[in-house]
C-alpha cells in the first residue's frame, strides 16, 4: 500500500506509541532507582554506581551517532529492502528488551553491572533512534504527526507511572529491605517492553523511496581504501555538526537538555532525598513518584494546547509549575509539620503535571525539525537529527550522573547505611534543589524565543512546496520571509540554492558504515 493511502489512525498512533513505554518507563526506573539500588544492595559506591551509568552512555552516545546514518542508508542493505530501514531494528530488537533483567540481579561485580547496562543502552539506541523518526516518515500533516506524537507521550507517561508504582508496590509489599522486589519489578518490564516494540514494529510504515534513492540502489558498490573511509567518517562527522546550523534545531536541542537533564536530576536524588533528608520509607517515595499518573489526562490535554498555543508557552507553564513546586519542597524540608506526608503527595503530583508537559512538547517538535533543514540542505536527514539527540542527550546524562555520584561521594554519603551523616543530607537537599532549578531557568530562558508553532511550520512548509513547484524565489511573501529566515537562521537568499559540495555526503557515510 502506498504511502498516500494510509491513514495515522488512533489505533495505529496508539501502536507506534507503545515503544515509549519502554523509552520513559526503562529509564524512569533506572533514573529513580538503579543508583539507589546499587548503593543500598549491591554494595557499590556513590562513584561506581554512577560511572556505570556515566561510562555506558559515553560510549552508548558515540554508537548512537553513527545510528542515525545507519539507518538513513540501510535501505541499500537487503534487511533494510524487506523489513524497513527503521523497522528492521524494531524487529530485532524487541526480544533484545530481555537483558533489562540482568541490570537488577543481586551479588555481581562491577563489571558485570557495567557491561549489561552498556549493552541494555545500545539495544535501546538501537530501537529508539530509528523509531523516533518515524512520524517524519508516516505523514507530512502536522495533525497527524500532532495524533502521533499525543499517542506517543500519553504512553510515554503511562510508561513513567508503572515505572514508579510498581516498583513502590513491590517493596511495599516484600519490604524495603528487600532486593527482590527490584528483580521481579525488571522481569515485569522486560516483558512489557518486548512485547510494546514488537507492536509498534506491526503497525507502522516508512516513506516510499525517492527516485534519487532507487538511483543510488542500482549502483554498483564500490571498494574503498582505508583513507576513503576514514574520509567518510570525518564527512560524517560534519554532517551532525551541520544539524547545530539550523537556528530551531539549536533551540529545540538546547531546551530538551536542560529541561530534561533537571527532571533526570530530580528523579535520581528524589529517592535519596525522601528517605535520608525527610527520613520517609522508600515505598513512600515511590508512591510519590508514582503521582506521575496524572500525567496521562494531562498529556492529551497537552495534545490540544500545543496546537492551539505552541510549543513556546507550554515550556513556559510546566518549567513554571516544577519550579514553584521545588519551592514547596524546600519549605517541607526546613518547615517539618505534622502534615508532611500530605504536602507532599500534593507537591508531587503538581510536579508531574509541570514534568508531563515539559516530556511531551520536545518530541512532539521534533518530527517538524526535518522540515526547517530541508530548506536549507535539500535533503530529508531524520536519523541525522534523531541521532544529534541522543548522542547529546546520552552524554549530558552521563556527565550529570557522573556528577551527582561524585558530589554524594564528596559530601560523606555512606554506602549500605540507613543513616547518614549531615552533611550527606546537605549535598543531596543541595543537588534537588539547586541543580534542578538551575537548570530549569536556563531552559526556560531559551524556550521564550522558540518560535516553532502550528502557524509558522504551515507557513514554511507552504513555502518549501511552492518552491518545489518551481515558484519563483523573488515571489516570496514578507511573511513567508520572515518565518524561513527566524527558523533556519539564514539568509532567505542564502536558501533553497542547488545542493552545495558541503551536503552531498549522503553516500559517503552510509558506504563506510555498510560496506
């Protein structure tokens, strides 16, 4: 069936969306419980238990790069001819999603732990870089991209609640002394995920391919010396650098890492925070956590929002609403009062309706930023884009986890202990506090200049259109003008040229991955 006579359908978009309950689910847990888990059970120290996280998703950034191209050249590749250049990887990798089990067995070294987590992140960077481009691939409509995109993120959030109730249910009920519940807790989701991707791998399809790509198909591959590929490598290499050419993408990545590194620094001290800072059991904090399920009414509410007002004032609200919350902690934690527990049920659950928009308005951006770069570059680069995001996003992960083991570790925290020392509890009141919302401000600061909405991404692409109908360049409206050059950053003069020597490496790097 053609590309044309398919239609994104609830059922489908709701199809597609079910893998993001293996992208917010694995990590939420892994976020709020892993260090936890590893300090409190396993033995290990604030340092080692976040240099697994910090050295796997080094390492996970730099394969996640080469992903991205992989995946727009796989089509070349028989797999890719039968099964899809992004959906091969769905297929294989949903009986992958088993070795998230192997992350919570009990008594491994570090080492073990540390090669199944980096295995676990490439399986994900191998489902999750090719998937996230598929909007881009379904439809041109922003509706539909908008349905799929809504679907997405309304399963994502279901994926962060089971993420957090759950594993509040299970040491609840085995005891939070108890490392088992985090064993049956990751068999539970290593199930789900599997069967979540395989799904989403179903019901989803790809653009038909283009003339140009049918042309490069019938080329005969050619053997290439050791310079040639590492002369690809290095052109690769220029191409991700080139996405950061594009003022929109710029914006859009700089909000995504600030905003989504507070809420990781958030979830990971959150747990440490209620059970050495406000000395509440760890099954409470879970169920704190687990306010997280507001987040699904609140997702389709964001769905009819982002059209009506924008990405822009979205990011306002929920950085606003996390904000004002973070304050009602502080007060909690220096003001103790008899109704503690109460205060804090209801800062937690506004905190996630801030946390819920603040996830869904990236990726439902994101399908869009394709578009502004094909005005520049002439080309459709998806996986490039989704690449430069979770290499970027992976790494400031990394260095964030890194950071809040190394300053646990400085400020006394002692590892396998029910009770630590004050300053332990300072430096984690320290890092919920101040890194959060220091973070929080910095994207905040860049989402009021964010100008990607409804109105002036139909205005673009009317305008990508009329020029591939060969309208004239010196025909273009003020209008039109204005909003090529605020999104792209450029020249309107300086666009839609014939394609410079600097963007024609679509071959290169997908010949020096394949061959």
């Amino acid at each position: 069936m053609s590309l044309k006579k398919r239609k994104v359908t609830i059922p489908v978009s709701i199809g597609y969306g079910l893998t993001d309950i293996m992208g917010g689910g694995a990590f939420t847990v892994i976020g709020a419980w892993l260090l936890f888990f590893y300090t409190t059970f396993v033995g290990l120290s604030p340092i080692e238990a976040a240099s697994i996280v910090a050295i796997a998703r080094i390492v996970d950034a730099i394969v996640s790069l080469f992903m991205g191209s992989f995946t727009d050249h796989f089509y070349k590749n028989y797999l890719g001819k039968k099964f899809g250049r992004r959906r091969f990887f769905l297929l294989i990798g949903a009986p992958l999603m088993l070795v998230y089990i192997l992350l919570w067995l009990n008594g491994m070294n570090f080492w073990f732990y540390l090669a199944v987590y980096l295995a676990f992140e490439i399986i994900a960077a191998m489902v999750l870089i090719p998937w996230e481009t598929l909007p881009s691939e379904m439809t041109k409509d922003f509706n539909d991209r908008t349905k799929l995109s809504t679907c997405r993120m309304f399963l994502s959030a279901s994926g962060t609640f089971l993420a957090t109730f759950i594993p509040g249910l299970l040491i609840g009920w085995l005891g939070d002394h108890n490392a088992d519940a985090y064993l049956i807790n990751g068999v539970v989701f290593a199930v789900l995920f599997t069967v979540c991707v395989f799904i989403s791998w179903k019901v989803t399809w790809e653009r038909e391919l283009t003339p140009e790509m049918l042309a490069e198909m019938k080329k005969a591959p050619q053997a290439k010396t050791a310079a040639e590929q590492l002369a690809a490598v290095g052109n690769l290499f220029k191409e991700y650098a080139s996405t950061l050419k594009v003022r929109a993408f710029r914006k859009h990545l700089a909000i995504y890492l600030f905003s989504f590194t507070a809420k990781d620094v958030y979830n990971t001290v959150f747990v440490f925070f209620c059970v050495y800072c406000l000395s509440v059991s760890s099954s409470l904090a879970g169920s704190l956590l687990s306010m997280s399920i507001v987040g699904l009414p609140v997702t389709l509410a964001a769905g009819v929002a982002i059209i009506k007002y924008g990405p822009s004032r979205l990011y306002v609200f929920a950085y606003s609403v996390m904000l004002l919350c973070l304050g009602g902690f502080f007060l909690v934690y220096q003001f103790p009062t008899d109704h503690k527990v109460m205060l804090l049920v209801i800062l937690a659950g506004v905190y996630q309706v801030g946390r819920c928009v603040l996830e869904f308005t990236p990726w439902n951006v994101f399908p869009f930023i394709p578009d502004i770069d094909e005005m520049i570059t002439r080309q459709r680069r998806e996986g490039l884009f989704a690449a430069v995001m979770t290499f970027s996003r992976k790494t400031t992960v990394a260095i964030a986890t890194f950071a809040e083991g190394l300053f646990l570790q400085s400020g006394g925290f002692v590892k396998g202990s029910q009770v630590q020392p004050q300053e332990a509890i300072n430096t984690i009141a320290l890092l919920l506090f101040v890194g959060t919302a220091g973070l929080l401000i910095i994207a905040l600061w860049q989402a009021l200049t964010f100008h990607l909405n409804k109105r002036t991404h139909k205005i673009f692409v009317d305008e990508i259109e009329r020029l591939k109908a060969h309208g004239r360049k010196q025909d273009v409206t003020p209008e039109a003008r204005h909003v090529v050059e605020d999104l792209t950053g450029y020249s309107y003069d300086e666009l839609w040229n014939p394609v410079s020597a600097e963007y024609v490496t679509s071959a290169t790097p997908g010949s020096a991955l394949n061959g």
